[in-house]
C-alpha cells in the first residue's frame, strides 16, 4: 500500500535530479527576462501578472542577485505541487487514486519543463492545489479554511490569471448547494470571490490603462475574434506541452468530468468538476477561437487525473493504461529537456561573440548599444551586458516597433524622445524633446534585417555570422549613426 513516505521518497529523487539539472544548464530566456522584471516592478506586465517578477526580486533579494540561484527555487516549487497534489486527492479519493495522479502529473513535458524554469506557472499551480485542499477541509466543517483557501488562489491568480476561474467554479457549486441546503455560505462566498478580486485589481487597472492589449493581445473589443488558423498552431502546442495520448486524455476527459455534474452519484470527486470546470471551458472555448489553451488546461490537470482515475481505480486495465500514459508522457518529456539544454548551452557562446564584435564598433558619443531581434534575445543577452549604472532601459533593446508586442514596447527605448523645454532643433521648434541615442553606433543581432533597423542608421553591415546548434544562424550587424525615424 502506497504511503506519504514512498510519495516524499519518490518526490525527493524527483527533486534531487530536477536540481542536478538546473546546476548543471545554464538560464533559459525566460529565466533572464522575469529576472529583468524584478528589476523593473509593476503592477502588472505583458504577459501576466506580477507573482512571477516579485517571486524572483525577493528570491534575488535573498541569494544577492544570482540567478543561478534563484533557478534552484524552482524543482522545489515543483516537489510542493506534487505534494499538494498528493495531499488533495488522497484526502477525496484515497492514496491510490492519488499515487497514480502525481505519478502522471510529473510525466508531464510541461510539469518537467517548468519544475527547472523560473517562471509563473509552477507557484500559480502549487497555489491553486494548495487552495483546493484547504476547501476540502472547510467542506469537511473547518470553516476557518475558507479564507486561507481564498488567500492561496489570491496569489495564484498573481501567477496566472487563468487561475480565478478555480474560485469562481467552486463559488458557482456552493451557489447551487443553496437548493440542498437552504442557506447561502457568505464565509465561502466572500473568502472565494472578495480577496482574489482584491489582489487583482492593481494588475487590471494596469491592464486598463494600455487599453487591455497586454491581458488579451488586443483590444477587449477584438478579443473575441476568432483566428480560425490559429487551431493547428496551438493544437500543436498544447500536444507539445502535454503529450498526444495525455494531451487527449485531458481534453476529452474534462469534458467528461464536466458532464458528470449534470448526473448524480459521483460523491467526493465533485469537488474536481467544480474546481476543474471553469477552466476546461475556457480551455476549449481558446482552442475553438483559435488562441492559446495550455494554461487553462494546467489549471485544470490535476483536477481532471483525479477525476478519471478516481472513477478507473477498480478497473483491473488501470495498472496497463497509467503506466502506459507514464512511459509515453516521459519520452517527449525527455526529449524535451535534451532540446532545451541544447539551447540554453549556446547563450554563453553568442554572448562572447557579441562582446568580440564591440571591438569592431567605432566609439560614438554616448556610447554604444545592442538590439536583438526578438524579446527572448534581447532578455537573455541581457544578462552578459549589465549596465555598471542603475537605469530605466533595458540593458538590451528590441527594434522599434508601432504595435505593443512585448514588455519591451513598455519599458524605455531607444526610439523615445525625453521631454524637454529646450528647442533641440532650430528647424522644427515645435519640438519639446529630445533622443539621447540620436548618432550614436549599435550592434543588432538576429537571423533577419528588419526595415527599421536599416532605416534607422546611416550604415548598416554584417560582421560576424554565429552558427547555432539547429542549423540556424545569427547576424551581427554593425550599425551607424542612428537617427530618429521619419513620422
């Protein structure tokens, strides 16, 4: 019979070579760039709240800046999840249902891939479980666990958003308890609505402020949209994050578990539905409008395994179909892994070249800079190019651009006028400002030249060429004089 010591032994070797890991790789872009928000604190950013860029100021608070040791947090926070996990089912379903839930939850690619990267989803997913157990105990009669149920899906939904609509599904059942019962639970109600719509405010105001393009990608009036050719990208992604066969499981699975609600007899693991629903909805609703599903259906896995396997428990195929879910989730899981040390290693590299290639730029008033092509570049070189002064630009910039594609089109760029009472230009007087940047030199890395980088320097020309692991390769561009571009 398995017990919570083989689950904590299990998980501990889990941890132990998920550290191993993070010890010996070095930092992911994604790494890099919530360092970088740390760095530069908001209400919110582009592409999600706060939690995860807090998470790792604190975190660098604590370890004096290192990121290297900031990583380590992270196969922790996924051991607390898998322990959370443990927790939850086995106190609804029973230690096998649970042995088997955790056992699934970390074959998982995406349960591996963010147990070794810093990022929002692995605290969003520790917290919501964390929450859901504390419902559990305030349904068993310790009412007191409401509000510290509401607390922990307070700071999930400070991780990921999709992380209310586990609150909200559990309002929703104890909204419809109200028939069998007779009485409305104001504790749950306000616990459970109340504290996570407080903490989030700040973070939509902020949202509201850039006309929501940053929480949905565009205005909230195109939002609902439907991007019929998005459906076989992010098919893609989401078999990519959870495997084909689980992938499927959880898809049709869900929907399943959401039809359970209309019958009867389903006991104890109606909690999952309820907890679970909402975010299988949405879920469905991303892919049939052709947006990105993955992290509604994170939010929703560890609620519909437990549901499955809760129902499948007596089924003597059960040992066969886990293990083979198992065996067929680590394959890619690994493959994975392989993929993405083999991209971390090369950083380090690239940054090297970069560093040789400044050597080759000639010295301009003012000094230097760097544009990567994409956000991810930009973030990781940034890292290797650390200003020796505290200032409000990135360290690295992305080319100018007139659409809000990234936290970068946020923070200060090299394209901005600083405003000022004198006249910079004895021409165009109306002009009350001015761009530090204007005749300064540049290197721009990437694979392509884009038409506001030759159209923002006098002279643009490739000097070095950096062959990547993939068979892609990198640019080094000097680049001239820059100059404002035309209106």
């Amino acid at each position: 019979m398995i017990n919570s010591r083989h689950v904590l032994g299990f998980l501990g070797v889990l941890s132990v070579l998920r550290i191993v890991w993070v010890a010996i790789q070095g930092a992911s872009p994604q790494e890099a760039y919530y360092m970088m928000c740390g760095e530069r604190l908001a209400a919110a950013f582009y592409d999600g709240p706060p939690g995860a860029a807090l998470l790792a100021r604190a975190l660098g608070v604590v370890f004096g800046g290192s990121l290297d040791a900031v990583r380590m947090a992270w196969p922790l926070f996924g051991f607390l999840a898998s322990w959370l996990a443990w927790l939850l089912v086995r106190a609804v379903s029973g230690a096998a249902v649970a042995a088997w839930t955790v056992a699934v939850l970390n074959a998982l690619p995406v349960f591996n891939a963010h147990s070794v990267t810093v990022g929002p989803w692995m605290p969003a997913l520790a917290c919501v479980l964390g929450g859901l157990y504390f419902v559990q105990s305030a349904e068993e009669g310790r009412r007191a666990d409401w509000l510290a149920a509401g607390c922990l899906f307070a700071i999930a939904s400070l991780f990921r958003y999709e992380a209310v609509l586990v609150p909200a599904g559990i309002v929703i059942s104890r909204l419809v308890l109200i028939k069998s019962s007779g009485r409305l639970d104001w504790l749950a109600i306000g616990a459970l609505t109340a504290v996570p719509s407080l903490s989030l405010w700040p973070a939509l105001a902020w949202n509201a402020q850039l006309d929501w393009i940053p929480l949905f990608g565009r205005t909230l009036q195109t939002y609902w949209r439907p991007e019929p050719g998005g459906w076989s990208t992010e098919a893609l992604a989401y078999f990519g994050d959870f495997s084909f066969p689980c992938g499927l499981v959880l898809a049709f699975g869900g929907l399943f578990m959401l039809g359970s609600l209309l019958g009867s007899g389903v006991g104890g693991v109606r909690l999952y539905a309820w907890a679970g629903g909402l975010a299988v909805l949405w879920a469905w609703y991303q892919f049939l409008i052709g947006r990105p599903l993955s992290t509604a259906a994170w939010v929703a896995a560890v609620p519909v395994l437990a549901f499955l396997f809760s129902l499948a428990i007596r089924r003597r195929w059960l040992p066969v179909a886990g293990s083979a879910l198992v065996v067929l989730a680590l394959i890619p899981a690994v493959i994975e892994l392989r993929r993405d040390a083999s991209e971390r290693g090369m950083w380090a590299a690239i940054a090297t070249e970069i560093h040789a290639a400044t050597r080759e730029m000639p010295a301009s008033e003012g000094g230097g800079f760097l544009i990567a092509e994409t956000a991810d570049q930009a973030a990781v070189l940034a890292r290797y190019f650390k200003s020796s002064k505290p200032t409000a630009y990135p360290p690295v910039f992305v080319p100018e651009s007139p659409a809000l594609v990234s936290q970068f089109g946020i923070w200060p760029s090299y394209a901005d006028f600083i405003e000022s009472d004198e006249v910079v230009d004895e021409f165009f007087t109306e002009q009350k400002g001015f761009n530090p940047f204007v005749g300064r030199n540049a290197l721009y890395v990437g694979t392509d030249l884009p038409q506001t980088i030759k159209g923002a320097f006098a002279e643009v020309r490739p000097i070095r060429k950096i062959h990547l692991p993939d068979r892609r390769s990198l640019t080094i561009h000097l680049c001239i004089d820059y100059q404002t571009l035309p209106l």
